[in-house]
C-alpha cells in the first residue's frame, strides 16, 4: 500500500467536513475548559500542601537561646546489651 492509497482512503466524504470542523473546535475547547480545571484545582491542592508545610515546621529558636529540645549526650544514650 504506498502513500498515495492511505492518502485517498482517508478523505471524508461529501458533506462530513462541515461536522468535522465543527466536532474539532468543541473537541479543542473542551479540552481546553479541562486543562484550565486541572490547573486550577492542582494550584489549590499545592498551596494547601505549602500551607499544611509552613505550619507545621517549627519556630526557629532566637540566636543563643536554648534549643526546645536538647540533643542528648553520650552519657544519656543507653547502650544496648
């Protein structure tokens, strides 16, 4: 089969161009309207990630103060056995 053949079985018949211009356009801006839903509800599940992150990161300690928390030293490790 050369390119020739594929071409001319793949034209439309009479009158089905019209609806396939037609069927084109609403196909492109449906998928249009989606991508736009898709960003948008993307951006809100990314900013309420970026919100639950912020909050829930501890407040950084003042210069010199004490930390929350202490590390423990080696004294404070138990060992196993």
């Amino acid at each position: 089969m050369g390119f020739r053949t594929t071409m001319e079985s793949t034209r439309p018949g009479p009158g089905i161009g019209v609806r396939a211009g037609s069927h084109r356009r609403g196909h492109t801006v449906a998928v249009g309207l989606l991508t736009a839903v898709t960003a948008a509800a993307y951006s809100v599940f990314v900013l309420a990630q970026y919100y639950t992150f912020r909050t829930a990161a501890p407040v950084p300690a003042a210069p010199g103060a004490e930390p929350a928390t202490p590390e423990p030293s080696l004294e404070q490790v138990p060992t196993p056995g």
